[in-house]
C-alpha cells in the first residue's frame, strides 16, 4: 500500500467529485491529439466492487468511462484485470493491437504486487504506445514519482459522476469538477410520446330521411 508518512496527493480535499490532469509528459491529453477516430482505446481496469452510489450493483463501474470515450472514438477496448491474476498474456496481447492504453487505479494491494507495479508491467509492454494512468485514489507522492508514469489523471473515486469527469479530461484535455457545472451532462433520456387512446366519435343528428317514390305526388293546383 502506499505509505502513509509521506506526503499524499489528496483527491478527497472536499466530497465534491472531481478530475484533474496531474501530468503529461507525453502530450497525449486531449486525446485528439495522439489517436484519430479509428484508432483502439484499451482500457484495463480492476475488477472491484461497486461504489456505493451506483444503484446497478451488478455492472462495472468503470463502464461509463468506456462507453463516454466511444463517443469520439469507437474503437474502445474494455478488459478488466484482477487483483488475483494481475497483469496477463491476455492482457499483453490486446496492449499489442492498441494504439493508446488506459490503466485505471483504485489504491489496493494484493498479496504480491500493488497496482502501481502491475502499472509498471503495463508501462513495459506498451513499449512506444502512450500509456495514460487514471487514478481514482488518494496518491503517495513519493510513491507515484518513482513509478515515472508519464501521464496521470486522478479523480475523487471511480462513480458514475467521477467516470465522466475523468472522461472530459481525456476528451478535452481540462480539468473538470462538479461543483463548477463543467461537468458533462449525462445524455438526456428521450420522453416517450404520449399516445391518446382511440376515442369513439360522438354520433351527430341523422339525415333526414328521403321521400318515398312510391308515395304519390299531391297534384299541382290549375293555372289561373
């Protein structure tokens, strides 16, 4: 875990959700600026459990991220890795065929290897690929300086609300907060049309019935 006599990087200064670009060495932030539009995206995140705010327990939470990213660039690869099996061949093999790598952070160790390292695994085989660390954590100073990762995005957590935060950084290269209303507006659900049962017309007064022809014509009165 990082440690905690060293001074911290902190994204929890106030509870309000928010993104910012630490660093970037390499000139990738915005992405526009590294990647056209069919270029692939990977973005490797842990399997974790959701935060509390997130009402579908059952979904990814760092799936917001992915499909806000897909709407610039399509090409969005989304592979999670776990704290049990770290970084694979798997994984080494969709680095390979990516043009830009994310790699998001949660702050948690394992028994072998703390996701910074498993970072550094990722950092290795992206070989000339930029690599992008998002860290959605309070960040040891020390601690993240010798790792050299040369791009770091850190957000207040990995909700909903941090996830698109994170994603206009990525997309427009600025930090973002939500207090300051510059955070990207969740795309408005489209209000079904309100469909009027058939209503039954209101029946009008008849039509007045024609004369009968067999009735016989009363006679015309004779010419004065």
């Amino acid at each position: 875990m990082f440690s905690r006599t060293a001074r911290h990087i902190s994204s929890r200064a106030s509870s309000t959700p928010s993104a910012k670009l630490l660093w970037d060495r390499q000139n990738c932030v915005p992405l526009d600026r590294c990647l056209s539009k069919d270029d692939i995206i990977l973005l490797l995140t842990p399997l974790v459990f959701p935060p509390e705010s997130q009402v579908d327990k059952t979904s990814d939470p760092f799936e917001p991220l992915g499909r806000s990213l897909s709407t610039r660039h399509p090409a969005v690869r989304h592979v999670p890795y776990t704290k049990q099996d770290g970084i694979t061949g798997v994984h080494i093999a969709f680095i390979k065929k990516a043009d830009v790598v994310i790699f998001v952070l949660t702050g948690y160790s394992d028994d072998d290897k703390t996701q910074t390292e498993l970072a550094d695994l990722v950092n290795e085989a992206c070989d000339s690929r930029p690599l992008i660390v998002v860290a959605c954590c309070d960040l040891d100073e020390q601690e993240i300086q010798q790792h050299d990762f040369p791009t770091i995005i850190q957000a207040t957590g990995f909700s909903a609300i941090d996830m698109r935060l994170v994603s206009s950084v990525l997309l427009n290269g600025e930090s973002e907060s939500e207090a300051s209303g510059s955070a990207p507006a969740p795309a408005p659900v489209p209000t079904p049309m309100a469909i009027s049962p058939p209503t039954t017309p209101t029946p009008g007064p008849a039509p007045a019935s024609a004369p009968d022809p067999s009735t016989p014509k009363p006679p015309k009165p004779p010419p004065h």
